[in-house]
C-alpha cells in the first residue's frame, strides 16, 4: 500500500511542480545555477537548497542552507521539491542524502510566519506545498538518509521521518521530535502515521499527545532515529550507509527493494493518491492558526 501511495503521489506531484516552475513567483527552476565540479561532481543552487550530485556513485546531496533555522517557508518548500522532483528525474541519482548548512539546526519546521495572519488563500498554497514536500520525500524511488546535524523539531522531523533512514549528531543538546500539541497544534494524520510507521503505537501516542522533544540519545532508545555518530562524522556516515543500500540488488529484483526498482517497473499509478487537500480547508475553519499566535490571540 505505501509503495502504491508512493507511486501515485510521484506521478501526481509531477504536474503540480511543473506547473509551479511556470506560474509560481516562489522560485522556479531558472533560479538553480548548474556548474561543474571535478571528479564527476556537478552542483546547482537556489538560494535556500544547495544539490550536490556525484555521478560516479549516484549519491546527491541535498543541502538546506535558509538561515537563521531552515524553516519550512513557501518559497523553501517550492524550492525544496522541485530539487527532489529534478533529482528524480536524474536516472544516474540513485540516493539523496539530506543535510543542514546550519550549525545546530537541522530545520525548525513549518516557518510560523507562513502561518499567521495570512489569507486562507496562501494558507492553502502553503498547506498544499507541506503536502508535496512530504509525497515527494517519502514517495521517492531513490533511497533517502537523513543526516541531522542540529535540532528538528515539528515538521523538521516530519522531514526526517519521510527518509529510509536517520542519523543524527549524537549532541544530546539537540532534540527532535513532533511537539506540534506543546503549540496548541493537532498534527495531521499522515503526520502521526509516519511516526507510527517509525517508532510504533505506543511511542507514538505518547509522543504526540505530549509533544515529546527527545534529546538525541533518547530519540536513538526510542527508534526515532537509526543511529547516532559524532557531529563530524554524520555526513560520512550517511555516504558509507548509503553505499550499502545501494548495493541491495535493484534493477533485476523486482519486489525485492521497490525503491530502488521502481524506477524500472511500470510506475502508472494503480490508485488515486489520497485526497490530502481537506488539511488546508480545516485549517483555515478550524481556525487554529490565529489560536497558535499569540500575537493574533
Ligand atoms: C490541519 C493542519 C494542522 C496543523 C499542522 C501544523 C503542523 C505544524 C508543524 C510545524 O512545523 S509548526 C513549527 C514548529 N517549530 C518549532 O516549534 C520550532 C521553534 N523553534 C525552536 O525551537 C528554536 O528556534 C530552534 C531549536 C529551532 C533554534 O533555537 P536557537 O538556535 O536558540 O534559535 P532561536 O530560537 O533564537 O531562533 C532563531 C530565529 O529563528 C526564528 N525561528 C525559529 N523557529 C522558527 C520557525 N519555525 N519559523 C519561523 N521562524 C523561526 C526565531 O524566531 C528567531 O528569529 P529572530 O528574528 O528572533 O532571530
């Protein structure tokens, strides 16, 4: 059923992300400068994402460089999936990894000013651009590691949460998790269904109902992420793991590894993606953003 899911959300997103590269002021992919690197590298940048593809390994990494703490903003958003749509598009890209430019922080999650005073309009286009963030992550053909090198709090860790696998620094000063009801926020179902998927019930249920932040070792007992290195060592770390699922058999082993696959079968989607467009509308009459800022409170 996910990989169903997965393959419908690749297929319906393609059109939505073309259609905001023609129409959308919130980027496009005009703004992502290609140059070449040596040793078969080539890099393109936005001005908030920074891909690095090394074609000798298929390995891209996929950098999140929006200071002061990545928040998840429209124009972020926009740009964040049309990298991930064009690294799909790439047949030589095989994995992404996904990484923070920032000292400390890995992503701070939704950005709270997309989220206050804001017309019902753009809460919509906003909501729409979490949605295709997280279809596109967690519905990829390539094989997606997190290497959390700061704290991921709310939709941070949704990020995290849609890759196949998470490192993270082992600073027990940084902290991860889905605090979304410690802001006076319900997280939406596939929300909490991806952090079942990870951790199970039970964790989940506690975890959600009390907004639990872990600290990074607390987050390694409890399953919500893989492994825990030292700071210096995530990102080498996530390549040497990286290499190791790719070398899971793929393009002839059909069923054995989807993702890595799928990108060989017949991907016309079988169901309907599933319909997540009545989060932006209960967001907007259920009137919870004004109630998550103080300011408009
Ligand atoms: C139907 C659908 C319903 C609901 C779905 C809603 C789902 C929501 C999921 C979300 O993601 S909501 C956002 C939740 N995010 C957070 O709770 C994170 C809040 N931030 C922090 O905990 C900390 O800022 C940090 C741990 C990320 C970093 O701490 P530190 O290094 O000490 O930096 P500062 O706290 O001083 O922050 C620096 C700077 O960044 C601004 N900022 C922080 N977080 C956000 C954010 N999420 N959006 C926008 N801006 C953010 C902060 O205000 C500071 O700005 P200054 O101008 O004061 O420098």
């Amino acid at each position: 059923m996910a990989t169903l899911l997965k393959h419908s959300a690749k297929y319906a997103l393609s059109g939505r992300l073309a259609r905001l590269c023609v129409h959308s002021r919130h980027g496009g992919l005009q703004c992502l400068q290609p140059c070449l690197l040596p040793h078969q590298r080539s890099a393109s940048t936005g001005s908030k994402i920074l891909v690095e593809m090394d074609n000798s390994t298929g390995i891209a990494v996929l950098t999140m460089k929006s200071p002061p703490v990545n928040s998840l903003s429209l124009d972020f958003l926009t740009e964040f999936s049309i990298s991930l749509e064009k690294l799909e598009l790439d047949r030589g890209c095989r994995g992404v990894i996904l990484t923070s430019a920032l000292p400390k922080i890995f992503s701070a999650g939704l950005d709270i000013m997309e989220m206050c005073g804001k017309s019902p309009e753009h809460c919509g286009e906003f909501w729409k651009a979490v949605q295709e963030m997280w279809l596109r992550l967690y519905g990829s053909s390539m094989i997606t590691i997190a290497a959390i090198n700061g704290s991921s709090p709310a939709g941070g860790c949704l990020m995290a949460l849609a890759c196949d696998y998470r490192i993270m620094a082992e600073n027990p000063k940084y902290s991860i998790g889905l605090n979304e009801t410690q802001l006076g926020i319900v997280a939406p179902f596939w929300f909490k269904d991806t952090l079942v998927n990870t951790v199970g019930n039970r964790v989940a249920e506690l975890s959600l109902q009390l907004g639990l932040l872990y600290s990074a070792p607390d987050a390694l007992r409890t399953g919500l992420v893989d492994l825990l290195v030292p700071e210096d060592k995530v990102l080498s770390t996530a390549s040497q793991t990286m290499t190791q699922w790719l070398a899971i058999p793929g393009e002839n082993a059909i069923g054995s590894n989807p993702r890595v696959s799928s990108s060989k079968v017949d991907l016309t989607p079988k169901v309907h993606m599933v319909d997540l467009s009545h989060s932006s509308e209960s967001m907007c009459s259920l009137n919870w953003i004004p109630w998550t800022c103080s300011n408009r409170a």
